[in-house]
C-alpha cells in the first residue's frame, strides 16, 4: 500500500513540475499560425523520432555486447576455467578481511 501512495506522490511532483512546460508551449504555439504551428511539431516530432531510433540502435549494441560476453562467461564456467579463478579471488577476498 505504501508503495503505490508512493507512485502516486511521485506522479504527482513530476506533473506538477512539467505542468508550467507544457502550459507554456501550448500557449506558444496557439499564439502562431497554424502553418508554423504545424512545422515546428514537425520538426520537434523529426528531432524526437531521430533520437528514438538512436537510443535503440545504442540499446541493440549494449544488449549483443552483453549477450557475447555472458556466452562467454557461460562456456567458461561449463568448461570449469572460471573456478579456478573465482576461487582464487574468493580466497584473496577472505585472505583482506582476516586478522592474523
């Protein structure tokens, strides 16, 4: 129940915070004619859907660069190679925090 009062406040300050942004763009754009209205959305809907397309090619990068890496992981914790070499961090890990 907490959490979802929470979601709730949370909407709310990030409303109340673009609320005046919003008001002031509509207000902008209602004062042009409806010709330059209409390129300006244009242009601000060309700009957003550029930076979609670049944040996914980015995300699509990350993503097969992540899935390399853990195959590879993969193969070397079936192939047994990574033991040997968690074992040794996990003593060196145990060896820092004893006291002798």
């Amino acid at each position: 129940m907490f959490n979802i009062l929470r979601t709730f406040a949370i909407t709310d300050t990030i409303s109340n915070f673009v609320e005046p942004y919003i008001t002031q763009a509509t207000d902008f754009l209602g004062g042009l004619a409806p010709w330059m209205a209409a390129v300006i959305l244009l242009g601000v809907a060309i700009f957003t859907l550029v930076g979609i397309i670049v944040f996914i090619k980015k995300f699509i990068k990350l993503f097969l660069v992540l899935a390399i890496i853990g195959g590879i992981l993969y193969v070397l914790y079936t192939q047994g190679i990574l033991n040997g070499i968690l074992e040794t961090i996990g003593l060196n890990i145990v060896g820092i925090f004893t006291v002798v």
